[in-house]
C-alpha cells in the first residue's frame, strides 16, 4: 500500500509538467482574420433603374457602404443577400476585395483568390475559410433594408 502510494506520487509529479508543456505548446496563436466592425444601416429601392439587376434572381449589383462596399445578390423573389466584398482571409490586406466573377454565382477574392458562394457567402476554395461577413437585410418587395 505504501509503495503504491509513493508511485501514484511519483507519477504525479512527473505526468503533471508533461502535460502542462504539451498543452502550452500545441496552442497556436489564431491569426485576426475577421473583417472590421463597421456600421450600417441602408435602404434602397428596388425598383430605382440603378439597381435593374435586382429584378431578377441571381441578379446582383455592388452598393457603397461596409467595409469595402457591398454585393447585393437576389437569392430568390423574396430574399435579397448582402455581403460585405472585404474577402475574410487577411483582410487588411489593401487588396482583399472579392468581385463577382463571370458565372454570378461565385466572388472572387482579387488578392488570395478565395472564391465564396453568393447564396450563402460560404467558402467554396480558400485559402480563407471564413463565409464573408453577411449583413441583415429585409425585403418587402419594394424596399430593402440592409443593416447590422
């Protein structure tokens, strides 16, 4: 009994400074990938002919505002999506701006070349592996809300 005792001690004392280092170390510093808090709080008509492309679902068109604007994508008749176009892999890079590229259902990031679906901002090729940040919209036909 008093040798287990000694041993259970012994390996106590051993394991516990093992475990410590292994876990100190196999943390790894996450990198800040997320794109900068930024107000917004817009309404737009629909109907206005800047933004005819709207009419249409899959239509898409690019609004001031955000970080480094937004993508406007008509995601079916009744819902819009919005999108901020700072790409979310190393955006502060001056160039991490995604475009909506030839199929209009893909954005491009123009820096990294991350590409993200329109439907839902998912990640469809990184490197980045964050959907783009996403902004609330409500839709009533006519006018559109965009807002955080």
């Amino acid at each position: 009994m008093l040798l287990n005792l000694f041993l259970m001690k012994t390996l106590v004392k051993i394991l516990f400074p093992v475990i410590v280092l292994v876990y100190a170390f196999s943390c790894k510093k996450q990198q800040d990938n997320s794109v900068p808090l930024t107000n917004v709080d817009i309404y737009l008509y629909t109907s206005n002919p800047s933004f005819i492309n709207l009419n249409a679902v899959g239509g898409y068109t690019y609004i001031t505002g955000g970080v480094r604007g937004i993508i406007l994508y008509r995601k079916s008749t009744s819902e819009l999506m919005a999108y901020d176009r700072n790409c979310t892999y190393q955006p502060s890079q001056p160039c991490a701006t995604v475009v909506v590229d030839n199929s209009h259902i893909l954005a491009t990031d123009t820096c990294c070349h991350s590409k993200f679906s329109l439907y839902d901002g998912s990640v469809t090729n990184g490197p980045a592996s964050v959907p783009l940040k996403a902004y609330n919209t409500t839709f009533d036909g006519t006018t559109l809300h965009i807002y955080n």
